[in-house]
C-alpha cells in the first residue's frame, strides 16, 4: 500500500476507536459485516482490498484486508472534465485473521486514519445501495410481473428501513434481468422459445426473397378449445401502438355463455392490406375442428381491406358492422352539416332508422329523413351513399335481427380487449418478446376469471330465480341467460301473447324464449323447458375434446418421415444441410433465421419525448370534430371584443385590397378574414360552402378522397405528383399547420372545382385563376352559389372574397 504523509493532511480524522475490540467473530463474514456495520454508523464505507484463504499451497494463508472505499487512486490519467473520482488514497486499513486455536476470527487496526471528511449520510451512495442476492430476485420477480419502477423501489424500502438504493439501480437489475432472460438468442428466437415453452399454435411468414418478418399469429391452446366451444360470433378490430415496430395488431375475441369476452388469436401484421387479412383469417379458420363449427356471425368496423378478407375466407358467415362506430360517424358528419339547433332531431331521426324492427317503419323513418334533411343534400347523400345504401343490411335492426350475433353489434367487446392488453403492455416501445409476454399474462388472467364464472353458475342460484318457473335451469344455463329470459318476462306485461307486438326477436338474435312464448308457458303453469335454450347458453366448461381416433389417424407422420430419409439419402450434402435446416427450425423454433423487422424511425419533424404510458390510441375522426367544436366555442367573442373586431377588420378589409389588382376591386363586394393557423385556405372554402368555417378538416379530408377516386385523371393535372398533393392535405393533428400543409394553387384548384361543382376564381397580386370542374358544369340557375371566390394576401394567408354579381365584366 502506498504511504501518505497524513500529518499534512488538512482534514486528517482519526476513527481507531470506533473499530478496536476484544470481540471474538465466528467466521470471516461474521467480522466484515460487524466492520461494516461500525463504518455505517460513522460515515464510513468499509470495502474488501485483499483477501486470501488457506489451501495447503505454501504461503496462502487465511487473511481479510478492509479498508475505506476512498482509498488507493484512480489508474486512468484521462483528463475529460466528464470523468469524476472519489478515491482520496485514504490510508485507513483494517486487518482480520483467524485465531491460532481456531475460536474463530479478531480484528485489529492498522492504520485508523482518513485524509477526507467522513460522509454525512449514506442515501445516494452507489455502493451502500447495490442489491443483495435476495434483493435481486426481488425485483427480477417485480420486474416479471409488469411493476413499475418506482413501486419495486418503495416495496424494497418497506422491506428494509436502511435500503439506500436508487432508482438508476433499479433501472439497471431490471435491463440485467432481461438480458439474461434472452441470452444469446436474438429477439425472434427467444419469441418463438417462449411461445414454444407454453405450448401455443402459431404461424409465421417472411417478406418475399428476405428472412426479416412480415406476419405473425398466435394463439393459447385454451383459446383455441374456447373457440370451438362458443364459435357463434367472433368481433375483429386491429389496434396500434403496441411495439416499437408501429405493426398493426389484428386481435379476435369471441363471447362465452357467461358473457366474458375470450381472446380467440392475435396477430401482428406488416400491412393493413387485404392479403395480410387474409393470411391471418386463414389461420383462424385452421383453429376450428370442423366446418360445421365456423362462426354464423363476424362483427368488425368498416375496414375495407379486412371486409374483403373475411368475404374470401369466411363467405358463408354473416358480416356484421360496429352501429356504435357507425352512429359516431354520422354525428360528426351532423355537427360539419347541420345547424347546432337542429342537430339532436336529425341524430334522434338517424337512431328511429338504425333500430327500425320492420321493413315499412325502415321506410317510413327514412322518408322523415329525407324531408327534414331536404336543404342539407350533402348530409342526405353522405348517409345513403357511405351507410344505408351498401350496408344498411349489416348494422339496421330489420335485417340483423334476422340473424344469431348474441346481441353483439358492436366491436364494444374487441376495444376493450385492447384496453386490457394496453394496460398490460404500458408502452409502445418494447419488443414483440415484451408484447408476447403482455399477451400471456392477459390470457392466464382470462381463462381463470372465465373458469371461475363457469363454476359459479354451476354451484349457485340467484335468489331471483328461485322460483319453480326456472327450476329446469338452475346448474344448467348460465347466468346471464336467465337474465335475459327475466327481461322478457317483464315485457310479458306489456305484450302478452301477442306475436307481432312481442317481435320473437330475441328467439333469432339470443336462441331464447320470447316474451309472448313465456307468457304461454305462465298461462298454463308451466315451468321453461331447458330444450328451449338454445345450446349455446348451455356449454359451462372450456374442456372441449379436440382429438378423436380418427383425427389421430389423418394426422400419421410416417409417410412423411420416410420421404424426408429417402430426400437425404438421394441428395447431396449442400442440400441435405439446408434441408435439415429448415426441418429444425419446425421442431426447434429458437433455432429460426427470422429476423424482427427494422424499427421505424420518423424522418421528419423534432424528436419527441417517449411517454411512460403512451399505448392510447390516437383520436378517430369524430372525436377530431367534438374537439374542433369545444374550440370553436371557447373562441367566441364578447360583444365589446366583437365591436373592436369589427373596425380591425373594416381596417384590414382596405388593407387586403389594396394588394390586388387595380382593375379587380370595383368588383369585390367584401373580404372576409379567417383564422391564421395554417389551415385558412381550406377555412375560407368551408365558409364559402355555406358550412362553418370549423369544418376546415372537412374540407381536408373530401379533397383527399376526391384525389384517391380519381388518381387517373388528377395525376395529369399534377403532373404525376399525386401523393405529394395528397400528403399536403392529411395532417396527424388538430391546430396549426406548418406550410407543407398549406392549400396551394393551382394543384388544388381543379380538385376544388370538381368536387363541389363550382367555379373557383383566385386572386393576388401578381397572379389572377380560374378554375373550372374538369367534368361538368356548373347550374345557370344557382351561379351566384357555384362562384366562390378567395385571395391570397401578404404572400401567406387566404381570405374569404365576395365579388359583385349581376355585372357586366
């Protein structure tokens, strides 16, 4: 050890008296934990710099050298001002050995002396707050089971009162922990090891010439057994925001008789193309056990891409749409169109349609529609055209209540599946390993709460239906069943026996007795027979056989292994090496040459800081529109604000003016401003539309849908420069824009004309337009409605501009 001259030291502090003693220690453990101890207690932190044990080796002897963790110096002599040290080449020593007649071990000082000052308090210190073994696989255990940080910390602190351990070392066991977990393995490895060891069905494929992942299924094995035993209706909806590839996840769920929602498969998709559906669709279909078990009824929202799969793969099942996305849709349409006086009729009308219960009153209602909607044409043709006319069988109750969906007409069940796995998953940046595990954890607590529901029905009953009316049910259907049937014993008072009020639709939609066939049953004194359940409300177990000796059978693999010995024996070695490859990677699927797909970086704009909890979804498009309008109240003025308003705008009305051509402003009538945010352009046609000018994103999202219709004839007018145009008009958020997001001209001024069939007339100061739709005209009758008119002032904003009619130009 090296000397110090400690008397010229400024801060010499002597501790000798703290760690002299006559006490005799039992191990060599035993006497560095009591050093330790002493050290805490007085700022101290004693470390081990040298240690030897007897072996019978000459020379080796049993010894333990402690000493103050500032002792000796730091080797590097590297002179960045980032690097830091707390070595002080303290002197302090403490010497430990074995007593000669082996009663155990003493301790004695060799040097008691520091040349720092001692530490105030050990809470922060990197070496006090290093976990023990037992602390380790406390927080590999919290870790496991999805706990946040800063709650393992806390449970260490409760657990022990002197843990000084900070949350960089808990960040640190955690990245530890997980690392050993994987291994050597890379990610799709030790994902298919997992959902090896767990036994689940999946399915993988590659992108075409590459081994990078493009889709992947799976599925728990009780999933599947669930799935064949309550195969009426599955609800399918992809969500986002679920790993740190932005892959779309495809999830399916299906109901059980208990009415808990049950994961049926879940699958991670390269695009949201039709063929990608179809690939998953196609795996779902191979879970079923035979054809006659393939779902009635399949619920989904109206993605096209994923409509057309299930048309090819399931096109004997009953396609149904989300009415609650539906009757959002609509609304927002409403607020864009509508007066906000008359709103709630024209909702309360829409909702008379959707739940119509005969073909006559479908008609009737829209007949109503039609006529209280007569002056808003663009709302009339946007429900016909986009909901009633193509789907009105999928989602209006005349028509799906013709069918057994089990009272699912909504993706309710699915959205909250993704809820679920959300809150298991925490963030969106991790790994397909950690939405995998997410996924595992969710389906245990599943299958276990859906047991348990089926056990309950079996033990119990409900003192409402104690009577002798339901005694052949009782053990035997489940609860949620009986509360349908009571439900329709209170309509019984209302309907009676009377066929056409009661309607018989729960009898097609649920498989139960309507009201009028209970109160058949009451008049006679009977009680519900159980064959007038329908079966499914009967299933109250998940062990469902799916092997049978025949199955076995169709599933003998030996003809298939002689042909794979006859390959080998007829081909070469090259061959019969890559041959063997891809046969272990069936059997062995850790051993797989799939590789994750490239993590998707953003390109464009400032980085943004990762959120803890950031799995939300984003806002879909009628929840765009509630938020414009909450704004577009809280923007409106007071009277005494409206009146200063009103002379800045006579004042900036000259001004905008001015900056047009001479010869033109004989002929404006009025310039009326718009808001400033980047989105003015597409404000000032809204408001010349006649709509309000918070319809802004509107008007955004109709340009775009006119372009994507009719990409065959816009890319000429653009010169092939159709996507740039399109991308110009989407935008990922409410608010101002930036100037790639600004309405150009000319680009869009044919798109403008066209769509709304009127002419367009542009005006600044160096550069007069006009535009007129590419295939009609517009009416001679209402010309003063086809002409809008707009300016571009100050080189970077659009107004509103009315121009004199009846004159001659």
């Amino acid at each position: 050890m090296s000397k110090v001259d400690v008397s010229a030291s400024k801060n010499v502090i002597d501790s000798t008296e703290k760690f002299t003693t006559d006490q005799v220690f039992s191990s060599r453990e035993a006497v560095f934990e009591w050093a330790k101890a002493i050290g805490r207690q007085n700022g101290i932190l004693i470390v081990t710099i040298r240690s030897d044990k007897a072996n019978g080796i000459r020379g080796r002897k049993d010894k333990l050298i402690l000493g103050c963790e500032r002792g000796g110096r730091y080797k590097s002599e590297s002179k960045k001002s980032v690097t830091c040290s707390h070595k002080e080449n303290c002197p302090f020593t403490l010497r430990c050995v074995p007593l000669s007649g082996g009663e155990g071990w003493k301790i004695s000082v060799r040097c008691g002396t520091h040349n720092h000052e001692l530490l105030d308090t050990v809470t922060g210190h990197s070496y006090l707050g290093r976990l023990n073994e037992e602390e380790r696989k406390f927080v590999n255990d919290m870790t496991k089971y999805k706990l946040a940080p800063r709650f393992i910390l806390n449970a260490l602190k409760v657990r022990n009162k002197t843990n000084v351990t900070i949350p960089s070392q808990i960040y640190k066991a955690r990245s530890t922990y997980r690392s050993s977990l994987r291994g050597p393995y890379t990610e799709m490895q030790h994902l298919l090891k997992l959902i090896q060891q767990e036994n689940y069905v999946h399915w993988t494929r590659r992108r075409e010439n590459s081994d990078i992942l493009r889709d992947i299924f799976w599925t728990h094995p009780d999933c599947i057994k669930l799935l064949n035993t309550f195969h009426f209706v599955l609800i399918c909806d992809s969500t986002y925001k679920t790993n740190r590839y932005r892959l779309p996840l495809l999830e399916i769920v299906g109901v059980t008789s208990t009415s808990l929602t049950f994961s049926v498969g879940f699958a991670y998709l390269e695009k949201e193309r039709q063929d990608n559906f179809i690939w998953a669709f196609e795996k779902v279909r191979m879970l079923f056990k035979s054809e006659s078990l393939i779902s009635k009824v399949i619920v989904t929202d109206r993605d096209l891409a994923m409509m057309n799969a299930i048309s090819v793969v399931f096109p004997t099942s009953i396609h149904l749409l989300c009415r609650f996305h539906i009757e959002k849709n609509v609304g927002a349409r409403c607020k864009q169109y509508v007066k906000k006086d008359r709103q709630e009729e024209v909702m309360d009308l829409w909702k008379k349609i959707v739940y119509s219960t005969s073909v006559e009153e479908y008609d009737h209602h829209l007949q109503q529609f039609e006529i209280l909607c007569a002056d808003i044409i663009l709302f009339v043709d946007y429900v016909k055209d986009s909901w009633l006319t193509p789907y009105k069988e999928r989602f209006v109750n005349v028509w799906t209540n013709r069918v057994m969906h089990l009272g699912n007409t909504t993706s309710n069940r699915v959205e909250s599946a993704h809820w679920r796995l959300k809150n298991m998953l925490q963030t969106s940046f991790g790994d397909l390993c950690k939405s995998w595990d997410a996924v595992n954890m969710m389906l245990k607590n599943q299958i276990c709460i859906i047991q348990s529901s089926f056990q309950k029905t079996i033990k119990d009953v409900e003192h409402g239906y104690n009577s002798q009316f339901f005694q052949n049910l009782h053990h035997c259907v489940s609860r949620k069943c009986m509360k349908l049937i009571d439900n329709q014993l209170e309509r019984v008072k209302i309907v009676g026996t009377n066929k056409t009020e009661c309607g018989c639709s729960i009898r097609t939609t649920h498989g139960l007795p309507c009201a009028c066939e209970l109160a058949k049953l009451q008049i006679n004194g009977n009680a519900i027979p159980l064959d007038s359940i329908h079966d499914f409300w009967k299933q109250l177990s998940i062990a469902h056989e799916l092997e049978d000796e025949e199955s076995l059978s169709d599933y003998d693999f030996s003809e298939e292994l002689e042909a794979m010995k006859a390959y080998m024996k007829t081909h070469d070695i090259i061959s019969q090496r890559i041959f063997k490859a891809k046969v272990r990677e069936v059997v062995f699927p850790h051993t797989t040459s799939i590789l994750a797909p490239p993590e998707k970086v953003r390109t464009k704009g400032a980085g943004k800081k990762k959120k803890e909890f950031d799995t939300p979804r984003d806002p879909s498009y009628w929840e765009y529109v509630d938020a414009s309008q909450e704004s577009a109240k809280a923007r409106q003025p007071s009277q005494s604000s409206q009146r200063s308003a009103r002379q800045q705008s006579q004042s900036s009305q000259h001004s905008f003016k001015t900056q047009f051509p001479t010869y033109i402003r004989p002929y404006i009538e009025d310039i009326v401003d718009v808001v400033a945010d980047g989105n003015c352009g597409f404000r000032a046609i809204a408001a010349l539309l006649g709509w309000t000018e918070e319809s802004w994103a509107l008007v955004r999202s109709q340009l775009d849908k006119e372009i994507g219709l009719h990409k065959d004839v816009y890319s000429n007018v653009f010169d092939d420069n159709v996507e740039s145009v399109r991308n110009s008009l989407k935008i990922s958020k409410l608010g101002a824009q930036g100037k790639d997001k600004w309405m150009s001209l000319p680009d869009l001024g044919y798109v403008i004309a066209t769509l709304y069939n009127v002419i367009l007339v542009s005006l600044s100061r160096n550069l007069n337009m006009t535009f007129f739709p590419l295939n009609k005209s517009p009416s001679k009758e209402t010309f003063g409605q086809s002409l809008l008119a707009i300016g571009f002032v100050n080189e970077n904003h659009w107004v509103q501009v009315k121009l004199m009619l009846n004159v001659v130009y």
